[in-house]
C-alpha cells in the first residue's frame, strides 16, 4: 500500500498513523481498536477520518483511552488517541 491509501500506517516520532479515509464502516473502528496496543511507549496513535466516528468513542473511553481532535485539512477529522493516565 502506498502512504496515503486507505488502511495505511506509518510511524513518525512515536506517533502511530492510520489512514481510515476512504474506509466503509465498521472497519475505521475495527482498525482503531486493533492498533491501540501498537502504540509506541509513550506515544500516540493518530487516527485520519472522513468524518467524526460518533461511535469510537465510547471504545475508547471502555479501554482507558482518550481522544483529542487535531488540526487537518477541512475535509478530514484527525484524532490524536492517548491512553489515559
């Protein structure tokens, strides 16, 4: 898969990426959850959406996990994910 294609990750820092773009529902969900333990030591997983996944949320929350909103370009809703401490 090239950078940028839906489903892709890639490292930069000790940020985790994945590109969700482009993905049909659940699976934007599915690969969130099943990432999180993917996360480097300190670090953060960076989710890209097409839109806000209303339903992430809570699964996040069950896990011990929180969610802030990045900035992105306008067509994009970019969370930063970070266990909670």
């Amino acid at each position: 898969m090239a950078l940028g294609e839906p489903g892709t990750q890639w490292l930069e820092g000790n940020e985790l990426h994945l590109e969700l773009r482009g993905l049909s529902p659940p699976a934007p969900l599915v690969l969130v959850l099943r990432n999180l333990g993917s996360v480097p030591a300190g670090g953060s997983l960076v989710a890209h959406f097409g839109r806000d996944p209303m339903m992430l949320y809570p699964e996040l929350a069950q896990r011990g996990w929180a969610a802030q909103r990045m900035d992105g370009p306008p067509d994009e809703v970019r969370l930063c994910l970070t266990p909670v401490a």
